[in-house]
C-alpha cells in the first residue's frame, strides 16, 4: 500500500565500518529515482567529511545496474561491487537490516494502530532507534580479526570517527547520542493552533494528535499525526 504521501518502497544505505544506517521512502524502485536517493545520500556523506570508497548492493539491475548510476559512482572514485546472482547472503548486511527494520515497523504499526498509509514513519523511526542502540554486528567483530570496535552504538561511531577520545585535559571526550527526547511511537502530542484560527479567548490553543517519528538528528522537533487530515 502506498503511503500518505504515494511512496510504495524504501531503500536502505548502510556504511559497512559503523553499520551507521539511513534511509530513504520512495515512490517507485526507478533508477532515476534510486540514483537521485544515492546523490542525496552521497551529499550528506560530504556534508560529514567523509569519502564513500566501494558501493557494494545485490544483483538488482534495474536499481543500480545502469550506466547513469555508474557514472555518478565513477565520477567520485567509487567502486561498483556486485553480488553473485542468486547469492543474497553475499550482501547480508543490507539484507537482515532490511528485515529487521521491516519487523520494527510492523510492530510499531500493529502497536500506535495508525492507518496503514502511514507505514513510512515506523520504517524511519526504527533506523532512527538504530542509530542510537548498541549493535551486535560491531560486537562480533571482536572476535573476527582482533578488530575491537570503539564504541557500541553506529551513532558513536560514525561521530568519533576520525576525531579524539581526549580533550586537552586528558578528559574523555562523549560522542553519545541524547536520549532524553525519545518517546513511545503513539504517544499524545499537542499540535499548537496558529492565532488566525482561533475562534475568541476562550477558545483552545492546542489539538491532540499523535507522535509518530522524529526529525533528523534533532532533539527538539518530532512528526505528529493529526487524526482531522
């Protein structure tokens, strides 16, 4: 079922070193439209300083395997790695992320009892959660090739990287992510109403809606369901 807003798929980035997800709600699975989702990605990679070396996906063809990907790849310096066909587990990562993230969501839905149209806000929330929740696949890696990640959580990661752990005091220096502003998906949720609305003094000045999701990297902002629309 499309969402609010027409979107019918969704599409995951995973950076393989801090398993740092973000995502992408689309409305169709063309290249055009992948491609475009990638720049926007790669855009805000660069934004971070950070240089995208291997782009590594299944054996899609009509997602990646077209001449304009490639050349916006080619045109960075970044390599084009395949999956064997009929061999997903090759891609493994972005295949259990997807599942996982596809579950959370569910669960979130069955859970707020929103209409199903808005399916595209659990589906963010939970890369949202993600981010900020200890990893297993970065545990594992301790015991792969004495590799020891620093931190548990792909947030830390991907904010420490390249960064010191100690400020000129010799003090630890924090790279967690604030949790202080989360709260449960259906929570209750006042949306202000403008002035012009308002009908005399006495009238309300604000409607009851629903929490459904969070606003990038922001603590002070959140998505609210208004039940009227």
């Amino acid at each position: 079922m499309p969402t609010y807003a027409g979107h019918r798929y969704y599409i995951l980035f995973i950076d393989d070193y801090t398993r740092y997800t973000s995502v992408w709600v689309l409305p169709d699975k063309k290249s055009k439209t992948c491609t475009s989702a990638y720049q926007s990605f790669r855009a805000r990679v660069d934004s971070m300083g950070y240089e995208a070396k291997r782009f590594r996906c299944d054996n899609g063809r009509g997602e990646y395997g077209n001449k304009t990907f490639r050349q916006v790849l080619t045109a960075r310096g970044t390599t084009y790695k395949l999956c064997p066909p009929y061999a997903h587990q090759k891609n493994g990562v972005a295949e259990r992320m997807i599942q996982t993230f596809t579950e959370k969501a569910r669960s979130m839905m069955i859970d707020s009892q929103a209409p199903l149209v808005y399916w595209g806000e659990p589906v963010n929330t939970a890369v949202y959660l993600h981010q900020r929740s200890p990893n297993e696949g970065l545990k594992k890696r301790d015991n792969c090739d004495g590799y020891q990640a620093p931190y548990p959580t792909p947030y830390e990661m991907l904010q420490a990287f390249g960064k010191p752990t100690h400020d000129n005091d010799g003090n630890e220096i924090s790279y967690k992510a604030p949790l202080y502003h989360l709260r449960r998906i259906s929570s209750c949720a006042s949306r202000l109403i403008p002035t012009p609305p308002r009908h005399g003094k006495f009238s309300t000045r604000s409607k009851p809606c629903m929490m459904v999701g969070y606003v990038h990297n922001s603590t002070t902002l959140c998505r609210i369901w208004d039940p009227a629309f």
